[in-house]
C-alpha cells in the first residue's frame, strides 16, 4: 500500500467516522425546525472553512458554478429533506440498506461518467461492503412505495456528493470544494425554511441543541466533507467510495452507547463483511483508480496569478513558502450531508 493510498483511507474513515458519529446530535435537533437549523450549520462550517483557506477562494467559471450549485443543491440541501421525508414513511434501517449501495453506484457511475472500464473485482469488492452495510443497518420489513422511491433519492443524492465533486477537486482543492458548497447552501436552506416554516424556521437553541449544532458544523461537515475530498483526490471516488461502509458500523455504536441500538452477532458479521470488501477493493482490485492531481488554485490579489495547493506530500517534503499568494494547506480537521 503507497503512502498516498494510506493517507487517503486514513481520510476517508475519519470523513464517515464523523457522518456516522452524527446520530447523537441528529437526535438532539429532533424538536429544532430542520432547513433553519440546517442553514445555521452551515453558515457555521462555512466561517470555519473560510478561515482555513484564509479567506482565498478560486473564483469558478460558469461551467464550474454549475456543477457546484448542483453538488450543493443535491448533496447537502436535497438530500436532508428526502431523507426526512423517507424515515418519516419507513424505518430508517430499510432507508439505510438503500442509501448503504452507494458504493456499487460510485463504482458503476464513475468510470461511465469518466469514460473509463468497469473494474468487475472493484465491483464485486463494493457489493460486499454494501452487503455488510445491510448486515449492520437490518431492515425493518416491507417497505411503502413512496418510501422507496425517496430513498433512491437519496442514494442519488449521495452519490452526487461524490460523483459532481470528482471534476472540481483538481482545480478548487478539498477544502475550496467544501468551502463553496457549504456558502451556496445556505441561502437555498434559508429559502426553504422561509417556505416551509416562516418567521419560524429559526428559534433560540437550548444548550444541547447549541452543542449539537456546534458539532454538526466543525466535525462533521467542515472536517468531515474536507477529509471526504482528500480521500477521493487520493483514492479515486470510486475506491473512496467503499468507506461508505464505515458510516453504519459507527452509526451503530454510537447508538449502542446512546442505548439506542443493540451490537447482536448477525451485525457483527456485517462489520467484518464491510471490512473485507474495503480490503478487498484496495488491495485485490487491478489498476487502481487514478489519484486526481489537485492544483488546489484560489483567487489572489493577482487574478492572472493563480497559486498552486501543495500537495500533503511535498509539504512533508519541503517547507512551504509564506505569503499572501499562498493558500493554505488543505488537511482535515473531518449528509449525513
């Protein structure tokens, strides 16, 4: 295993380490109006992030604007409301089996968006994890049809966070993606908020609430979305994509802690089931995803200037010049969404 693909598995466990460790501040926000408190973590991960890149941010291209209002619109905003509105009609380990094949997605979507082969032990090696994922999720029974149908949803939704961020990372860097996303975020979380709830979409939060808010912004999405990134520029999405599988096993005992769930045999089988496909499609599978090469360019004083991110490698390597020109390195502190 390369140096670049530890760091990146090291990324993206922390990245899922952080989504899954979200349930015990979701149950916190259970009373808390949903797109105001949504708008509020945001707004907070966004002040994070702007400080991280030192208030430097590449100005996008038109083409580039789109794909991030749309990674923003499907990947944070759309997926909280389907995803609300599909445990409110089914239990949310059925959702969770659902949302739990984004890996066999990424892996099929991927190289079709990229033009590349389908890698088949890649594949197989995403089946597993998804496979275990159900394992430790369980399902709840039969499923209604609108549920279902808002749960492809939010697969679709999930797999967008990664598939639309694939072409951005190079240019932008994982903590210029994350930064622009969590910015575009909130004026569509206030809209909805205004349309849903009025003058109510915003309300004094208890101390918990405060805490749990506070949470949800640093660790999961500014830390989180930012090692998310990192481990896609250096795994492929694809590859980055198996990880999915770690949100469930630290969903599951965060709830075991909480006294929410219970750790029975049959999900410790699925832990060990979504840790041999992980295995699996880092090691067994042949050519491996292509590392994305970020430039991580931002805005200067001198737009005809753009600077260039340095790599965690290089800076490892060589010191890193000082100056307003130079940006930040872009390491993570880690929608669902």
């Amino acid at each position: 295993m390369t140096g670049r693909t530890r760091s990146g598995s090291l990324f993206a466990v922390l990245a899922f380490v952080a989504v899954g460790s979200s349930v015990a501040a979701a149950e916190e926000l259970a009373s808390y109006p949903i797109a105001g408190g949504q708008a509020v973590r945001y707004a907070v991960a966004a002040v994070l992030l702007l400080a991280l890149v030192r208030l430097r941010l590449r100005r996008p291209s038109a083409r580039d604007l789109v794909l991030l209002v749309a990674l923003s619109a499907t990947g944070l905003v759309l997926f909280n409301i389907l995803l609300l509105e599909a445990v409110r009609r089914a239990d949310a380990g059925s959702v969770g089996v659902i949302v739990g094949a984004v890996p066999v997605v990424l892996v099929v979507a991927g190289p079709l968006l990229a033009r590349e082969r389908l890698r088949p032990t890649l594949l197989a090696a995403a089946a597993v994890v998804a496979l275990g994922a159900a394992l430790v999720q369980g399902a709840g029974g039969q499923m209604p049809l609108d549920a279902l149908l808002l749960s492809l949803g939010v697969l679709a939704c999930e797999a967008c966070f990664g598939l639309l961020a694939r072409p951005l990372i190079p240019a932008f860097g994982p903590a210029g993606v994350s930064t622009w996303i969590v910015l575009l975020a909130v004026p569509m979380l206030i809209t909805v908020g205004l349309a849903a709830d009025g003058a109510d979409m915003l309300a004094a939060p208890t101390a918990r609430e405060a805490i749990a808010l506070g949470y949800m912004a640093a660790v999961v999405t500014a830390g989180g979305f930012v090692a998310w990134y990192g481990s896609i520029a250096r795994l492929g999405v694809e590859r980055a994509g198996l990880f999915s599988g770690v949100l469930p096993v630290t969903a599951l005992f965060t709830g075991a802690l909480l006294g929410h769930a219970d750790v029975t045999a049959g999900r410790i089988a699925g832990i060990a089931v979504v840790a041999a496909g992980i295995t699996a499609g880092l090691f067994l599978a042949r050519q491996p995803a292509r590392p994305l090469a970020c430039t991580g360019q931002v805005a200067t004083r001198d737009a005809r200037r753009p600077t260039r991110l340095r790599s965690p490698e290089a800076s490892a390597s060589s010191p890193a010049p000082v100056g307003p020109g130079k940006p930040p390195d872009a390491r993570p502190a880690p929608s669902v969404g």
